[in-house]
C-alpha cells in the first residue's frame, strides 16, 4: 500500500485487461442506446507509483449496447512508449509519443482517440486496442488537448496544443473529415494551464487562471497556483484572420478546468460556465492529486460552478459563483454546443464532509437544482447525455454514468432518465472500474457499425 489517494479506495487500480459478453441488464435499455460507451481514466500498472495522479497510465472501458442487449464489457492500458517507462523528456526535446493518454477519448471522423494535453493523440481500434500515435497525416505538431469540441452544425473539430513555453498556444481546425484545415498561433497567450475551453457560433474563448508553469513543482507536473498570474478570458472571432482581433479580459482570481458550455446570448454578450476553483480549493485537490501532505481528502474540494458574462460593447465582465454545491464533470446535451442550453449536468462531491457523491441538473432557466444521490460508497463517473428517439425538448435523452461500489467491489452502468433523473436501467459489469475522468458515447452509424 502506498497510501497514494489516487492509488486508494474508488481510484484503486485494476491489474489486468478482461472481456467479457453477455452482461446482465436490470431493466430496459432503450432500443436507440446502440453503439459503444468508452470511459478513459490513469490506472498505473501493477508496482508502478506515479508522482502525480494525472501521471498515470491510460485505461480505457468499455461498454458495448446494441438492440437492447449489453454485449460486452472491455478494459485496455492504451499502449504508449511511457507505459512501458520511457520518459517524457529528451536530450532531443519533448516525446510527443510518450504519453498516458489517459484523460479523454473521442470519436471523430471514423477514428476513436485516446487524449492527454501534452502530447499527440494515440488511435484506438473500435475494440479498444492500440493503434499507435496519430498526427493528422503529419499536419499536427503540437501536443493535443485533451478537450477538443465538435461543432454541431459544421460536424469540425475545434482544439489547441498548449505548451509552457513559447509558443504558448496554437489553434487547429478539423474538417468533418478529419482533414487539419487551419493551425495558427494565438497572440497574447501566456504559460497559464489551459485544459479546456468555450467554443460558440461565433468564438472561441479561452481561460487563463492563477495555475501556471512552475519549473519548481517536482511532482511531474509542471505547474501552480501563482497570485501573480492574471486571470483572464481570451475571446477570438472564429472567423479568417480572429487571431488578430483576440481580446482578453481581466476576471476575478481562480481555475477552471472544466467548461459546460459557452454561448453568444440575445445581447451578443459572450457566457462561459463551468466549475471553478480558488486557490485553497486548488491546493486541496494538488495534496490529493499528488499524495503531499495537508488537507487534501477530495479531488475537487471547493470547485463550485461560476458564470462569466463578457460584454465586448463595454469592456466588461460580469461573473457569480451560480452554485455552492461541489460538483465538477459538467455536462450537456452536446446538439447545444455554443448555443444557449437550458440544462447542464454534472458530478457532486463532498466537500468539508458536507454532502455525498451523485448526479446533479441545474436548470439554469428557473435556478432549480435536482440532485440525485448514488448511495453510500458509491461513486459515479461523468454524466454523458445522449438524445432519445423523436426528441423534442432538450432534455429528452438519458444520462449515462458508470456507478462503482467500494462495499461490494462492483460497478454497474447507469442509464438515468435526463428529465427526472429516475434509473431506467442498468448493466451490471464483471468488475469494480476504477474512477476515472471524460468518455464518449459513440453511437453506431456507416458500414463498420455491425463488425465486432
């Protein structure tokens, strides 16, 4: 026992990779659920002790649903040079390749990636085997983050390499298929950790808090709270030439690491959401994240969800912590990616020994907040929406989460109605999943839908 926290109870690693088919279904999985659900996560192989929780090796899960059956359950380290030890850093510069890839993974045009922001993404086949890094047929030369969007209307991919040093950030566009069509650095930006962004109709919006690169962290991750980073919002027009009219916005001390959603309401006025922390409430999840003593007992302690409202009439910016629960993981129902959503789900957790894990939905039209507990010992993973049949109001749809249960070391995959928040069914997996961070549904669509 090491007494990591992120080598303990929910994020204990599992050793091995297992198959499994033919699982049980409590309930009734509705007939549109058919395709794959992929949840990444760092689960280090057996005696290896990262320094850093995010240091971690890439495992993906997943879940195959087809006509109301659940037909397999799989688990695979994505295999990158740095599950097998090699390092990061070389007498050459940085190893793009090197990666855990453990933080995310998407699909986009036919190709499923595994994603960490410091390197190149690593292709999966749909089986979730390893494929091998992947560089937009050589036009991507940055690192990846680890949260791209996909616009709905246009079906691009929108995202950014970051790097501590110069060039800070560099921006990239994606066809729908998957063609690298646009990459330009971003003027203005500095060292600050940028993990994820807004993307709306007209902009791109990125978050600049007081978490910056910090050559003295020794935990493997670069980078902490500086009172003398600005925090700011860069706000780009999406259009030819945006980079040169970027603007960026003082706001108030924090860091957002994860953002629900941004829009251009009926004013023109840019609106950014997400979870966001203050500077104890960031020391608290690095002691967690890196085992360091203090207080530390969760991994998102204080992180209460906040809302900018950028006015580029007036200059100004207007921002309210919207929530105190602690919640992170924000969701929505991704049709209304950089459009004005009226629903956004996300994950609690206990804060100050306040409160329990589970499933929140804010309305964010009337204020209401519906909580839905897991239970005692359990705890879920993010909340993926995915729309039902004839859908006709934006919260027709069901929530999918992966529920893992210390008490009896199992897990199950939830499938909540998104309305209510009430369980329509549940598959029941052959193991405890270890908690983990972002997935995707990936519903079956084309000619390769029917191969495994």
């Amino acid at each position: 026992m090491t007494g990591k926290p992120y080598l303990t109870g929910h994020y204990t690693p599992v050793a091995d990779e297992i198959t499994a088919t033919g699982l049980t279904v409590e309930g009734t999985l509705p007939p549109e659920l058919t395709g794959r659900l992929v949840r990444n996560g760092h689960n280090p192989k057996p005696g290896v002790t990262p320094t850093h929780w995010f240091k971690g090796s890439g495992m993906v899960h997943g879940v195959r649903l087809r006509a109301g059956r659940a037909e397999w359950y799989r688990n695979r380290w994505v295999r990158t040079p740095a599950l097998d030890g090699a390092p990061y850093l070389t007498e050459h510069g940085p190893d793009l390749t090197a990666s855990t890839a453990g933080t995310h993974v998407i699909e986009h045009a036919g190709r499923l990636l595994a994603l960490c922001e410091a390197n190149l993404p690593f292709e999966l086949t749909p089986e979730l085997e390893t494929v091998g890094a992947y560089d937009f047929g050589g036009r991507l030369r940055t690192a990846m983050t680890a949260h791209p969007k996909v616009d709905p209307v246009t079906g691009e991919l929108h995202f950014f390499g970051s790097s501590p040093v110069p060039p800070y950030l560099t921006y990239h566009v994606a066809d729908a298929s998957g063609e690298i069509v646009r990459s330009f650095e971003v003027p203005g930006a500095s060292a600050a950790l940028k993990h994820d962004f807004g993307l709306t109709r007209s902009h791109v919006v990125f978050v600049e808090g007081n978490v910056t690169f910090d050559p003295a962290e020794r935990s493997g991750i670069p980078y902490g709270w500086n009172d003398e980073q600005p925090a700011r919002i860069g706000v780009m027009p999406r259009t030819l030439g945006g980079a040169g009219r970027i603007r960026w916005y003082p706001v108030r001390p924090g860091s957002m690491l994860h953002a629900a959603n941004a829009y251009e309401d009926a004013r023109g006025r840019i609106v950014l959401e997400g979870p966001t922390v203050d500077r104890e409430g960031f020391e608290r999840s690095w002691n967690w994240w890196t085992g360091a003593p203090g207080r530390g007992s969760e991994p998102s302690s204080r992180s209460f969800n906040r809302r900018w409202v950028i006015d580029p009439d007036t200059g100004t910016v207007d921002e309210d912590t919207v929530d105190d629960l602690a919640t992170e993981f924000p969701t929505i129902n991704e049709d209304y990616l950089g459009a004005e959503h009226r629903y956004q789900y996300a994950v609690s957790f206990p804060d100050d020994d306040l409160g329990g894990y589970g499933i929140v939905k804010y309305d964010r039209t009337t204020g209401e907040r519906h909580l839905r507990p897991v239970g005692d010992a359990r705890l879920p993973s993010e909340a993926l929406f995915v729309p039902a049949a004839g859908a006709t109001r934006e919260d027709d749809g069901y929530l999918l989460t992966v529920v893992s249960d210390l008490k009896q070391d199992t897990s199950r995959l939830l499938v909540l109605d998104a309305s209510g928040l009430d369980q329509v069914a549940a598959v029941h997996l052959p193991r405890r999943v270890t908690a983990g961070v972002h997935g995707s549904w990936i519903p079956d669509n084309g000619p390769d839908a029917d191969q495994d």
